[in-house]
C-alpha cells in the first residue's frame, strides 16, 4: 500500500472471521475502552454538528469509520454516530425528512471485508461501503465526507522506524516488539514516526472533510511523566514481546540443530 509520498505501508489487518482467535472474538477491551465515549460524541453531535446546514449542500450524509477491522465494534460506534446525528437533525427541523446517510468501512486490503459485510445488520438504515487502504493516505474525494471517526486504530504506526531495526543505532531495540523499559532513543523514534504519521493522516483528513464537518479519534495514551513501565498494557507487551522472543530463539536452536 503506497500513500501520496510514495513510500510503502506495510499492512497487518486483524484477524478475520468468526473463529476462537478471531478480532471479532477477541476485541471486547476496545469495545469497553470507546463505550465511555458514546455519550461525549453524542454531545458533541447534538452541541457542535450543524446537521442541517450540511444537508443544505448535500441529499446523503456520509460517514466513515478508519480503522474498522470487523466485528460488532465498529457497527455499534456507526449505530451511535447516526443515532446521533438523526436526533441533532429532527432538534433542527423535526417535520423535515431525514436525510439519507452513506457509511464507509476502512481497513487494510487484506481486511476480512467478507466477515464484516455478512454481520452488517439487515435493518440498518444508511448504504454501507467497503474503502481499502491505510488511513496514513488519502482515501476520499476533497470535501466528501461529513464526520470521520476512527478508534483504537491509529496507535499503530504505518511502519516501524528504521533505526529501531539497524543495530548500528543507538535506537535500535534488540529485537522487541515494544519501547518498554527500552532505552530513550527508542521511545524518541517511536514517538518521532507517530508524529509523521499523525501530520499525514490529519493532512488527508482535513482535505477529505467538507467545512463544517466533525472528527472523533479515541486512542490509547499515557500520561505525561509516567514510565510505560508502570502502564499495565506496557507490561503486557513487554511480557508478550519476551515470550515472543524466547519461542524465536527455541525455533532458530532447532534449526540449527
């Protein structure tokens, strides 16, 4: 997957289908995580979005969601937007016809779309589409859409840095999947590809909205000055990473053998 720099993006989509070790069966932490947010982007709909004014200039109101993966996750966050949405709307004009509303589903291409089209409920009220490629790139025509949101997706980096690879760095982080309890120019290169990221992925978005429309990002953080030693999900991964490490090497012993 390329993006308008003409650099590659690697793709790692969640698991698809329906099985034991699937997304859909194994993602209830970000479910919980984004509930507490239902009411605040309600609130923000009801207080901010001029629903009315941006259905002056168009007969369907399209939404996307980045980041969908599959599952009930992002069908529940949709579900919230348009309720949402539909209520700011009869507030505005409650004799008027509500507007027709288009959702767009986007993940990676090699996103389980099958899985995720086959749960879509059959009474669900808007035109639901499939766009693939990475959100860290344009995806959308200019001023097309009217709210974006994306959860729990855009903590994942569009590639690893370099440096944190090249053991001639003094960044380079031994192997691990993580920046736990690594040194500070590992954190420093983490840090300095999300902000990259984020300048693009923001770019994109501010030329894809139209004026007036809203966007929602719900992501994990950390608060300033606390180690991500101390954060239970960088304990997590740095306990998944040494595992991960230790089957790596019983694997190489063997093949040596």
């Amino acid at each position: 997957m390329s993006n308008s720099t003409g650099t590659v993006l690697e793709s790692y989509a969640m698991n698809g289908g329906g099985g034991a070790y699937s997304y859909t069966k194994n993602s209830y932490l970000q479910r919980a995580a984004a509930n507490p947010a239902e009411a605040k982007i309600h609130e923000e709909i009801t207080e901010k979005l001029d629903i009315k004014n941006l259905y002056s200039t168009s007969n369907t109101l399209r939404v996307a969601d980045l980041g969908c993966s599959v599952g009930p996750n992002t069908l529940a966050a949709m579900h919230n937007v348009l309720e949402a949405m539909k209520h700011k709307y009869q507030i505005q004009g409650p004799a008027s016809k509500l507007p027709e509303f288009q959702v767009f589903y986007n993940d990676h291409a090699s996103n389980d779309f099958n899985t995720l089209f086959a749960s879509l409920p059959p009474e669900r009220q808007y035109f639901a589409a499939g766009v693939p490629g990475s959100f860290y790139s344009r995806l959308f025509p200019e001023s097309s859409l009217h709210f974006v949101h994306s959860s729990y997706a855009l903590q994942w980096l569009s590639k690893i840095p370099e440096e944190v690879l090249d053991k001639n760095s003094p960044a380079w982080n031994k192997g691990r999947i993580h920046y736990t309890n690594a040194a500070e120019d590992v954190g420093s290169a983490y840090a300095a590809q999300f902000a990259k990221d984020m300048e693009i992925f923001l770019d994109a978005r501010a030329k894809e909205l139209v004026v007036g429309g809203m966007m929602v990002l719900i992501m994990p953080s950390i608060p300033d000055g606390i180690p991500n030693s101390c954060v239970p999900s960088g304990v997590m991964f740095d306990l998944l990473g040494s595992s991960l490490m230790d089957m790596a090497k019983e694997v190489s012993n063997i093949l040596c053998f």
